[in-house]
C-alpha cells in the first residue's frame, strides 16, 4: 500500500500535469506557427503525435528497470510496476501509431486516399506493439506468481532492448515519408523556434500524464492483490 | 512569444481568398472577413478557419478526461482505506527473504 506521503506526492504531481497539460493544450492551438505547404494547420500535430512516441519509449524505460529488480530481488510488487508500465506505454504507443496514421492520410498521402502503406517506420512500430502485446500473452501462460513475475521480466527486458532499433535505428536507414529518414531530416534545422517552445513542454507534460496513469494503476492493482491474491489488471 | 501576441498575430493575418477554389456544391468559405462578427468572444472564435472552435472542443473534452481521473483518485483511496482498515497488516508483496537466497545456492 502507498504510504500518506506518497499519496501525497501523487497528488501534487497529478495537478501539476493536469494544469501544465491544459496550458500546452492552448498553446498548441493558440500560438501561430509558419504556414508550410501540405503541412498547413497539422503541423500543430507536432505538440500532440511526437510526445506519445517519447512517452511510450519513457513508459517502456520504467518497466524494463523494474522488471531488472524483479530478476535482482524477486520483489512482486516491481512486477506489478513492470506490468503497468508496459500496459500504458502500449496506450501510448497506440495513440501515436493511430494518430500518425491520420495525420499521414492527409499530408503523405492526401492524393493517395491511403491510411496504410507499409511506410518502414510505420511497420516497424507496430511490430513494436506486437512485440509488447506477446509480453501480455505471455504473463497469461505462467501462474504461479513468483514463475510469472520472472519469466515476464526476462522477455520485457528482451522487449525493451528492441525498442532503439525498431522505433529509432532501423527507421533512419530505411527511405521513408516519415521525417528522420534518410535525406529527411527529423527535427534540428527546420523547425521553427516558436514550435519548440511548445513541443518541449508536451513532452514533460504527457511523460507526466504516463507517471500519473501507471501510478494511478499500481495502486490499483496492489488493491487487488491485498482482496484476491492476483496483481493482475 | 507570449499568448496574446500570438492571438494578434493570428487577427493580422488576411483573410485567404477561396472563391477561386470553390467546388461545385461548395458555399465559398471566405473566412472571418465576410463574417458579421459582433462580440470580442466570437470574433475570436471566428477567426483563423474557426481553428478555436477546434480548440475548445479539445479543451471541453480534456475536462471530462480530467474530471474522470480525478473521481477515479477518490474512489481507489477510499477503497485503500477500507482495505487498510479492514485487512490485517500482513504485506504479501514483500519479496520473499529464504525463497530467493535458496535460489542464489544452487
């Protein structure tokens, strides 16, 4: 069970994000932005698309560390932080493969009239997802938890590891619409300053919602535990 | 550049012509211009292709989102404290102290 003061600090955390996320909110819609052909109004979608991936790839960073302590100390309840973690980067993950895929509907392929056309860095991500999705499957086929929470640790951590190459290293070698491929860059030179601005803070500000949520799920679940024995959401 | 400014420079903007780029079954969308606007709020809201309609729908649903999280904190502590109250203290999600150093001798 959390303590008072750490129900205290979720609290405090959970505020700020809602009134931080709520400002990055106006401001992504508020503030002008260059007007860029194709582009035009979805380039804003720069504040809201880009922060899941970095929220995702953070959200699998806190789970494969817990599931490194739960092969170090046999710890269950860093199982269940593992889990959740896992559980809420998927969230995310979804949430920027499917806004992406709206967002390339019509800007890469408004002539097109296509949502889905194997762009590598497209396919890579969402095999990223089913590499995420078989660490559920996988949890199911164990249940003596102690078995469970080890054997789920050891593949998340193979997960985590693949999570570089799949969303970043194998992306850039590979011609893609996507920015960040090769001949197109990702971010550095042609982004307006005025977008940083905002961009930067939607980062901290959905990693924050992440924290919020996966907490938010761990104290859930350790609830569950304490009445039936199974940590499982 | 602080909001305001950034509100100004969307009022400075012209007004795109899209007469020419009507299609057929089309009202010409001719932007705030042609609009009547009469209060500050609608102006506003009027302005830029009415982007800030956009914007207040994303806000009103972010509320609801916020309200849901919230109702949801209150009702698992409540639920944690029934628990405490309710369940004695023994933790099972303490690791396990002879399983695990059994498992470090093979």
């Amino acid at each position: 069970m959390y303590t008072e003061r750490q129900k205290k600090r979720y609290r405090l955390i959970r505020n700020v994000v809602i009134v931080w996320l709520t400002v990055v909110l106006v401001a992504g819609f508020m503030v002008a932005i260059p007007r860029i052909s194709i582009l035009e109004h979805t380039a804003r979608n720069l504040y809201f698309h880009v922060p899941m991936w970095f929220t995702m790839m953070a959200a699998t960073l806190v789970s494969a560390w817990h599931s490194i302590g739960v092969l170090r100390t046999d710890s269950l309840i860093r199982d269940i932080r593992a889990l959740q973690a896992a559980r809420v980067a998927v969230v995310f993950g979804i949430l920027g493969l499917t806004t992406g895929m709206l967002w390339a509907r019509f800007t890469w392929y408004v002539e097109a009239d296509i949502w889905w056309n194997f762009d590598p860095r497209q396919t890579l991500a969402a095999l990223q997802l089913l590499i995420y999705g078989a660490y559920f499957v996988l949890r199911t086929a164990v249940d003596e938890p102690l078995r469970r929470a080890r054997v789920a640790a050891v593949y998340n951590i193979f997960a985590a590891v693949t999570v570089p190459f799949l969303l970043y290293v194998l992306p850039r070698q590979q011609e893609s619409l996507h920015p960040g491929a090769d001949g197109n860059p990702a971010f550095s030179e042609i982004t307006d300053p005025v977008m940083r601005l905002i961009f930067y803070p939607a980062i901290i500000g959905f990693i924050g919602l992440f924290w919020v949520l996966y907490t938010q799920r761990v104290r859930t679940a350790i609830v569950k535990h304490r009445l039936t024995s199974d940590p499982e959401l | 550049m602080n909001l305001p400014t950034g509100i100004a420079m969307y009022l400075l903007q012209e007004a795109p012509d899209r007469a020419a780029e009507a299609a057929p079954y089309d009202s010409i969308w001719t932007d705030a211009g042609s609009n009547a606007a009469s209060g500050a709020f609608e102006q506003v809201m009027l302005s830029n292709d009415k982007l800030f309609v956009v914007l207040g729908v994303v806000l009103i649903i972010w509320i609801g989102l916020i309200v849901l999280l919230l109702r949801t904190d209150r009702r698992l502590a409540s639920l944690e404290r029934t628990v405490e109250e309710n369940i004695p203290e023994e933790d099972p999600l303490a690791p396990p102290t002879e399983t695990s150093s059994d498992r470090t001798t093979p």
